[in-house]
C-alpha cells in the first residue's frame, strides 16, 4: 500500500504547480483514506479504488491545466508576450497610447496648418491611428482584460454618455428655474452622469454572470481599477469640451499630456491613494488646462458671443471637471459593499 | 451584489449531492467523498481527482469556501483545511430543489393524465 501512495506521490506531479502546492498534501492524504478503507472491505473494492484513481486522473489534470489557463487570463495574468509586468515601460505604453495617441494626432494636425501634407499620407495616418488603437482594443478584449486595458474600456464612455443624453433628455430637456449655476451643475451632470450609470450596469453584469465574476473579482480587490477605467473616459471628454473652438491645439496637447503623466503615475505607483491620487491631479491639472484654453480662446473662437463672457465656458469646463472627478471616486464605493469571506481584502482604503 | 442563483442551474449529480454533504456543515475532503457515496445509495463514487476538480469549481463559483482548521488537530491523516458552503451555495442548493420539485410535480401530473 505504501508503493501505491509513493506511485501517486509522484503523479501528483503533473498537475500543474500552483494547484499541486494547494491541494497536494489534500488529495495525497484523501487517497491514502480511500485506499486504507477500500482495503478493509476487500480485494475487489480495493482493486476498484486504484482503477477509478487512475483512470479520472488524466482527465483531472487535463482539467486543471485548462482551468488554471482560464483563470490566468480573467485575472489578466495569461502568460505570453502581451502579458505586461505591472508598472513596466511596455504596460505605461500600451495603456497611455490611447492619450499619446491623441496628442500625436493634434501634433499632427496642427503641422497640418502650416504644411501641406498630401492626401494618401491624411489617410495612411488616421487608419494607423485607428487601426492601432482597434487592434489593442481587441487584444486587451481577447487576453482578459488587463490592467493596461482598461483606459480602452472607458474611452467610448463619454460618446456613450452623449449620445443617451441626446436620444433620452435633450429634446425634451426642460430647463430649471434655478440660478444658472446650478443649472448648469445639473445639465453637466445629466450629460455626463450616464457614465457611471454604464459603469454600474457593466459592473453588474460582472458581477451576474459566472464567466465574468474573476474580472469582478478582481476590481473588487483594487477600486482603483475602475477609477482608471474611468480615466479613460478623459480624453473624448476633453474633445467634446474642445467642440467648435479655433485653434485648439497647443491646449488640447497641453491637456492630454497631464492625462499621460496622470496615467503614468498611476501605473507606476503600487499603492491605491497613491494611484488615485495621480488620476485626480492629472484630470484636474488637464481639465484647467482646458478651462484655461478655453478663456483664452473664447474671443476668436466665438465672436458673436462675446458679450456673454468667457467666464461662463470655462465655469462650464470646471463644471464639467467636477462630475468627472466625483464619478472616479464613485468606485471607492465598492469597498462598502458586503465581501465573500473566502474573498481575501487587498484593496486598502484612502 | 450577489449573482442570481438560478443561473448556477442546473447542478450534475455529483455537484448536487457535494453542496447537500455539505448542508449541515463544514466536512473535509474524505468525509464529503464518503458522504456523497451514502447520498447517492452507492451510485456516485467520487475518485479524489475527480472530487477535487469539482471542489475547485465550487471554490471558483464561490459556492464553497475553503476553511483552514487553525490549530485545531484534525486527527491523525487528515488533512487541516474543510470546506463549507457559502450564502450562495445554500441559495443555489434551495434553487435547485425547487427546480426538481418543479419537474417531479410536472412528471407527476402527467403520468396522472396518461393514467386516467
């Protein structure tokens, strides 16, 4: 009996490591039980046993292997080369291209200005752009939604957000008889509010189905997670912001380039008030680069209102600001909800 | 927010008969394959990997939980960790019950038609 255990002792070894350093000394003991009471009844049950041991072992093993292989990839940990030290130089890089991106493409169009480029090199520029920022979206989407990912996440947000707000609100947008400051905190708010509301309902839905609850899990573990996948949201904001002023450029690259160091401090900090901290400084210093720009440009880009005051647009921008800010703490929120006791708590609090 | 029990159906047999070995409480690993063998009057025998691979999808699905016995000596050969089910195992064990109650009371009725 001895020889079978040492038999099983060594098998135990094909199971992948992590599960054999789990459950090893588990599964070695239980087949010691088995085969002790299997041999108390007698010969043909003992016979039985070794039989159904080491016929369901194979497929166990294939089974592990596979589940740990799953598991990886909802955690973000799937080995391969895509699978992106947290904190390193390649996973800043793919997670801020979304941002640097964008500031390429007003460096772009702001040489554009001054230098004709023709026609074949506009069109090769953009489908690189997009092509490059499709394709990432699409492997961050395939290798389990990484940390680096997550920006692309939010990046449709605000669209999203408009879009509701036009189709559901805006034709029938009544107005309030309030002052015009909190009406325009209201209007703010009921423009870029679905956000989080999309925000929830994904976060619901991770929560819901089986399949998804790892990539629940694991904003469980970190808030901060979804505040960076709110960030993300920031530069199609900044657009909008941006919508019909002249000569926007040098602002708007200003802008983006406080996202790019936010998300960079973010990524490269280990420690969640520290991270949450480089995303509000960033969105903050970026969102009064735009109220600033904004002032500055409001004379030239808007002549015909120039009674109405550049006061007004970059209190608007603040505005606009706020709300972003509040929706990135919203995930704090998460932390107040109920925990699985088997669920261990690594997110710690600000 | 917890996840909707009814979407864990339904159970096979041998996830069924491991969340009910574990309704009156925590069991180790032996104890759930022996209980599961009495349940199901000898007709689910449960080998250790196969025991532990449905173990492991239950820790996953977060139906059971994986408890550590401290320092509590759990006797000679036995291992020190146990398994319990969680609020939701429980919720998805009533679910299921409920489910083929549902099928027995429908099968029932039935065979009552055919039979008049």
């Amino acid at each position: 009996m001895q020889f079978l255990r040492k038999i099983y002792y060594l098998l135990l070894n094909l199971y992948p490591r992590k599960y054999r350093e789990e459950y090893g000394e588990e599964l070695y003991t239980v087949f010691g039980q088995s085969l002790n009471d299997a041999f108390e009844i007698g010969g043909m049950e003992f016979a039985k046993t070794i039989l159904d041991e080491l016929f369901s072992m194979p497929k166990a093993i294939i089974h592990e292997y596979l589940r740990e292989r799953r598991k990886s990839r909802m955690t973000g940990k799937f080995a391969s080369r895509f699978d992106l030290t947290p904190g390193s130089s390649t996973e800043v890089f793919a997670a801020l291209v979304p941002f640097l991106f964008g500031m390429v493409m007003i460096l772009f169009a702001y040489i554009g200005k001054f230098v004709d480029f023709p026609l074949w090199i506009q069109i090769a520029f953009v489908l690189f752009f997009w092509s490059s920022v499709l394709g990432l979206f699409l492997l961050g989407s395939a290798k389990g939604l990484p940390r680096w990912f997550l920006p692309y996440l939010g990046l449709p947000l605000p669209i999203a957000s408009l879009l509701i707000f036009n189709v559901l609100l805006d034709p029938k947008w009544p107005g309030f008889n309030v002052p015009w400051l909190v009406s325009v905190i209201l209007m703010e708010g009921f423009l870029w509010g679905w956000m989080a509301l999309i925000v929830v309902v994904l976060l619901l839905i991770s929560a819901w189905m089986p399949k998804f609850r790892p990539f629940y899990r694991r904003l469980r573990d970190d808030w901060t997670l979804l505040s960076f996948l709110l960030y993300g949201a920031a530069p199609l904001t900044l657009f909008i912001t941006f919508d019909e002023y002249k000569n926007v450029e040098p602002f708007f690259f200003a802008s983006l380039l406080m996202l790019a160091l936010g998300g960079w401090s973010y990524l490269r900090n280990s420690e969640p008030w520290k991270q949450f901290m480089s995303l509000y400084i960033g969105l903050a210093l970026s969102m009064l680069t735009a109220a600033a720009g904004k002032a500055v440009l409001f004379e030239e880009s808007w002549p015909q209102f120039v009674s109405l005051g550049w006061e007004n647009e970059m209190i608007y921008t603040l505005v606009t600001w706020a709300w972003l800010a509040f929706i990135m703490f919203l995930p704090y929120m998460l932390n107040l909800l109920p925990r699985s006791k088997n669920q261990p708590s690594t997110a710690k609090s600000i | 927010m917890s996840p909707d029990p009814v979407s864990y159906l339904p159970l096979t047999e041998p996830t069924f008969y491991i969340l009910l070995s574990l309704a009156p409480g925590r069991k180790h690993g032996y104890a759930i394959m022996k209980d599961v063998r009495g349940l199901s009057r000898e007709r689910v025998n449960l080998s250790t990997s196969t025991l532990y691979t449905a173990v492991g999808r239950l820790l996953d699905q977060e139906l059971i939980e994986r408890l550590d016995d401290g320092g509590q000596d759990p006797g000679p050969g036995l291992p020190r960790k146990s398994y319990a089910l969680t609020d939701l195992g429980r919720r998805v064990l009533e679910a299921e019950m409920v489910r083929l109650q549902g099928m027995v009371k429908e099968a029932r009725l039935r065979l009552r038609e055919d039979g008049a």
